[in-house]
C-alpha cells in the first residue's frame, strides 16, 4: 500500500525567518504527520538549515531541496551537489520541475543524469513530468509525458525506479488557479503507472508514488487525492502557509483512515 506524500514546493519564497515562522504555525497544527502519510517540505537552499531545525519538532517531515547538479563538485559557479544536501540531511531533492525546464534550460538529458546522481547520493528524486496547454490541446499530452518519463528514466535500473517519485504537474494548471480535474489527473497518473509497467515491470509500478502538482489546494485536494493512481500532491502556492499545508495534510490522513 503506497503511503500519500503531500509535498510544498516553495519555489523562490520565505526566508529564513518566514520558514522559522511557518514551521512554528505548523507544529500548533499537527504534532505529527498522520498514519500512512509522508510530508516534505522542500525551501529555497538558503532556508534548508531553518527548515531542517523546524522540522524537527513535528515528527514525520522531511526537507527536500528544488535543485541539484549532476556532477559531484568542481567549478560550475552557483550550482550546489548531492554531496551538500547529504551533509546537512536533506533526503529529498525536486528534479525537472517546469520552472526549470522553462527558464533554466533543463531538458530531459539534464534530468537524467540529476535522477541518477540523487538516487546513487542516497538522495530520494521528485522527477517532474507535464505537458504544456498547446501540448494538451494537440493532444500529444500522452506522447510527452511518456517522452519525459522515459528519457527522465532512462539507464535506471528497476530497482532504483522503485525510489523515484514521480510529480505529473500540467504545465497549464501551475501556479494559475486552474487544476487538471479529477478525471484528467487520474487518467494521466493511469498512464505513467502503464508506462513504468512497460519499462520495468508491474510490481515496480505499482510502488512508486505519483504525484499531482498544479493549484492544488485545501479545496480540492480530497477529490483529487481520491483518485486511484494520485498518490498525493507537489503544491506550490498553498504550501506556503501552515493553515493552508497542514489541511491537505489531515485530508490525506482522513483519506488514510477511512
Ligand atoms: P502551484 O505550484 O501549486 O502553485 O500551482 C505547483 C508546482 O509548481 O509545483
């Protein structure tokens, strides 16, 4: 049984006295992360100690980083390495998110050689897949994300897949208030665990965790945790605030208990 992961990507926000102040909010939420449920929160680099020292006093919560390069060290100026984020206990590290895509010129290749140096650094990879809109209404949705998923994968034997979380974020419902409905998230996230099973195998597929990530919110997120194949969510926008994070939190525990 896969546990939910409800993991915040702060993207380029809070500080380090933001984070402080969001970790102490959290902590009066919950205590601990309910039963069958994963948190992480991944921060800006120079907010990591500040979140690492906060989530200390909620039981269950991760930190992750948004970035990482690929080779072990040397003069690549303004990069950071796995080596880094071991030393100072981050366990997780986002890989190919859109933004990075978009602006940073990632493309498929770099998020290979990322997922292969985080998982061989004992770092956990959030491998990010998604269409843009004119993709989906060309309808090569599909076609993309199987191109992603594949080269994002390839040379990864199955049993390293196994760690790898997979995050589909639509690239049209990032950060725009529009959310894939259910129905779409769920079709996608049936798709990736169809494709993962044609490149490693059934059991491999069925353990890996899918993500959904694209205005997903204390609204909507039990509809979409609902689904099947959805197996928690990346959030953006309301995993900046303790009330907002922590209630997708409890729906996922809800969702665990019932
Ligand atoms: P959003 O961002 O929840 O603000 O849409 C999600 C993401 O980019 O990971």
């Amino acid at each position: 049984m896969r546990n939910y992961l409800i993991a915040g990507n702060w993207k380029m926000n809070q500080n380090t006295a933001e984070t402080a102040a969001f970790f102490s909010a959290l902590a009066n939420e919950i205590t601990e992360v309910p039963q069958g449920v994963d948190v992480l929160v991944c921060p800006t680099f120079t907010s990591l100690f500040a979140a690492l020292e906060g989530a200390n006093t909620i039981k269950g919560v991760h930190i992750g980083a948004q970035n990482m390069h690929f080779e072990n060290a040397g003069a690549y100026t303004g990069e950071i390495n796995a080596d880094m984020l071991n030393e100072i206990g981050i366990t997780y590290v986002i890989i190919g998110h859109s933004e990075r895509r978009q602006y940073f010129n990632e493309t498929d290749e770099t998020v290979n050689k990322k997922t292969k140096k985080a998982l061989e650094k004992g770092l956990v990879p959030v491998l990010c897949v998604g269409e843009l809109l004119s993709e989906r209404k060309a309808d090569k949705h599909f076609d993309i994300v199987k191109e992603q998923l594949v080269k994002g994968l390839e040379a990864i034997s199955a049993d390293d897949a196994g760690k790898v979380v997979i995050a589909y974020e639509p690239v049209w419902a990032i950060g725009t208030g529009e959310t894939a409905t259910p129905q779409q998230a769920q079709e996608m996230h049936a798709y990736i665990r169809e494709v993962l099973t044609e490149v490693y195998n059934a059991s491999v597929a069925a353990s890996m965790q899918l993500l959904y990530g694209g205005s997903m919110n204390p609204k909507n997120a039990e509809e979409l945790l609902n689904c099947k194949d959805v197996d928690g969510g990346l959030i953006g926008g309301a995993s900046l605030k303790a009330d907002t994070f922590s209630a997708m939190i409890k729906t996922a525990g809800n969702l665990k208990s019932n």
